[in-house]
C-alpha cells in the first residue's frame, strides 16, 4: 500500500490538493482512501457530501464514487473502539475529584487520541492490504508534526516505562489503595495499553519507508509560508521522513495583467525563485489559482488533472532525504547528499539560523535546528558524495562568519 502525507501551513489548501490527489488516483482504477488526520475535518466539504451521509458512517469510510472513499475520524467514535478502559479510568479520576460526569466524559478525550487512532487505522490498512494508496489529510504543519513523532515517543513508553509502572503498582496496591484518595488504574487499564501498542507496531516503519511513505508539502508564494514550509522540510528529515514533492499552490494566472497584482506577480515570482533553490533536488510542483473554489468531485479532479497531468500522483519521486541530522559521541552531524562535487568546491557559512552550502554560484540553505543554538560547525569533509559536518558546543554566540572549509 502506498501513503501520501499531504501538510503546510494552515489555509495553503492542503485539504483540497489532498482530496485532488484521491480523486485522480482512483480515475486511474486505484483503490484509495483519503483520510483526513486533521481534528477540523474538512474532507466531507471538499467533496461537498451531505452532512448527514458522513454522520451516519460515524467515522468509518464512505464511498465517494468509484475507487473513492473518504475518511473523518470521529474521536468520540474511538473512544468506544479502543479507548474504552483508558477513558473509563480518566473519567473516574475526574469524577473523584468534583468534576460534574459529563464534563468528565468530555475531558477523558485528551490530546493525542485523534493522532494515535490514524495510525491504528493505517497500520491496520496496511496489514489488510484494504486499498492500494492511502491519501492522508494532515493537520497544519505542527500538529503534523506531533503525528509523526507519536510512534517512537509511544515505543520509548512501552520500553521504558510501561512495563515497570504496571509492575510497581501491581506490588505496591495493596498499601496504596489504602493511602490514596484516588482511585489507581485497574489491570483492564493496563491491558488496553497493552492492546494499543501491538495494533501500533511496525508502524514507524512503515511511515518512515521512502518506497510506501512520502510527505508532500503544501506552500503558497509568500515569505511567511515559504518560511514555514522550510522549517518543515527540515522536521520532517529530522524525524526520518521523506519529502518527495513541494507543491507550490495559487500562483497568479499568466493571463492576470490587472496592474493591482504585479506587486503580487513580483512578490510570487521571487518566492516561488526561493522555493526552487532551497528544496532541489525535491520537486516542486505549481498550481494556479482557480476562477472559484475547488469544491465538488468534477472540480477536484480537474484539480487533479492540472496538478499531475502525466504523472503519476502515486510514485514516490526520491528515495531519500536530502539530508539529516544525527548524534555521535556527543557532537551532533549533519550529512548531506551532494553527488559528483569535490571538497575544494564547497564553502560553508552561517547566517541567522541558516547553515549556507556553496557551491560555484548555487548555494543551498539548511535549517538549524533550535536545540543546536550555541553550537557551531567544527569541521566538515566531503566522502562518497556526501557533504559531513559536525557541531560542537560553544560557550559564546557564534558570529555570522564563513567556516573554514575541510582541506
């Protein structure tokens, strides 16, 4: 099974280039399902479906037409399905300390369970083999993020803590039952941990594989999302994803000659110039902006038609992250891909929170991540078409000054 990852910023149309993307697939006779991971569900309105058609489903998928389906997780849906001894605890707990039942009930749905019931889902699709291409749907880009970190951060539970709270409570009850004011977690709450995190396995893999898994980042020509684009770009190789198209939607028509819009035209042109030299290699798609609102099946894949035309929307177009940051023995490294070029070829610079790669006249910049603010490049080497470099603590800011490139 094939999975898209379609995030940016929020109102860039994600949702509809998503929705775009399913529609076209499935006229191609693929089955596919477009599940939107975002809490604002807006799926249902893309297709422009009746209310009460996705209402009845209750979260469970709908037929759109032919090889289409649609899915909005509902969460309170969930709770029954998977959280039920996890939320019945919560809700208890609550309860005990004065908060009215309903209200309870409704703060028993915390944070996370909209995340963590998609992936139960795709890795369920996966195992079944249920549709040929999944189409996710994400939340703008933060919250997308908090998607794709879930998998490790629950795994990192289940080693480290999971086993060794259940096992203390299990001996110490007994005196803390007599102690506490609150109710403890029964073994039913721990069971149902339990039975999440086997649903769960296999699926960091499975969403970190370039050949089923690929992000596609959505942006518009303007600073403030480019901008935000770029430190998504960045996360996402962080946490071992790979980004294989940058879609650069609502460009001005070439037909548009108001002069209202040549500001915009020149603003547009100079981002959409930003946008190629900081992603490439990553392709970068463009669309341009509609007479109306995409909305409806027969607009979507028109949409879809524009925005792919003899692609194919379900190939992965790179295998690899352009580049990643890594820890070893106490330094941090970046290592980049850079094939065919030789080290007397490279200058390294820093500037703000950017790490400038130059090559001849093209120069590439790399995001910094802000857990390495007041660290500093302390050597870089070119080997096997890979660029090196490793970060060292400084006790001082580090000056916005050429590094001394590897000899």
């Amino acid at each position: 099974m094939r999975i898209l990852l379609f995030t940016g910023k929020g109102g860039v149309g994600k949702t509809t280039i998503a929705a775009a993307t399913g529609a076209t697939l499935a006229a191609r006779g693929l089955r596919t399902l477009v599940m939107s991971v975002d809490a604002a569900h807006s799926l249902a309105d893309a297709f422009d479906l009746d209310v009460s058609l996705t209402d009845r489903h209750r979260g469970r998928p709908v037929e759109v037409s032919e090889n289409l389906w649609i899915q909005e997780i509902d969460v309170t849906e969930e709770v029954g399905r998977h959280w039920k001894d996890i939320s019945g605890y919560v809700t208890t707990l609550l309860a005990v300390t004065g908060v009215e039942e309903v209200l309870a009930e409704e703060l028993a749905i915390f944070p996370g369970m909209d995340e963590v019931s998609a992936l139960l889902y795709i890795n369920r699709y996966a195992r079944e083999e249920a549709y040929d291409v999944l189409v996710l749907d994400c939340a703008p880009t933060g919250e997308s993020l908090r998607f794709v970190s879930l998998p490790p951060t629950l795994d990192w539970y289940m080693r480290k803590v999971f086993r060794l709270q259940r096992a203390l409570l299990k001996v110490a009850r007994p005196i803390a039952a007599k102690m506490a004011d609150v109710p403890l977690p029964p073994d039913r709450y721990f069971d149902n941990v339990q039975s999440l995190a086997e649903k769960l396995e296999g699926v960091d893999a499975l969403l970190k594989d370039p050949r089923t898994t690929t992000v596609r980042l959505v942006t518009n020509p303007e600073k403030i999302v480019i901008r935000e684009t770029q430190r998504a770009f960045m996360y996402f190789g962080l946490y071992g994803f790979t980004v294989d198209a940058v879609i650069v939607n609502r460009l001005l028509p070439a037909g548009v000659s108001d002069p209202f819009f040549d500001r915009w035209r020149k603003t547009q042109t100079a981002f959409l110039g930003e946008a190629h030299r900081y992603f490439d290699p990553v392709p970068i798609w463009t669309l341009p902006l509609e007479e109306d609102q995409v909305v409806g099946l027969p607009n979507l894949s028109a949409l879809g038609r524009t925005l792919y035309g003899d692609r194919d929307p379900a190939a992965s177009y790179r295998g690899e992250a352009p580049y990643s940051y890594r820890k070893k023995g106490g330094l941090y490294v970046l290592s980049l891909n850079l094939p065919f070029v030789e080290k007397d070829e490279i200058d390294l610079a820093i500037v703000g929170a950017d790490l400038i790669v130059r090559i001849g006249n093209v120069r590439h910049h790399i995001p910094i991540p802000r857990t390495l603010a007041g660290w500093s490049p302390a050597g870089a080497r070119v080997e096997d078409g890979k660029l090196t470099v490793k970060f060292q603590l400084t006790k001082k800011e580090v000056p916005d000054v050429p590094v001394q490139r590897n000899a």
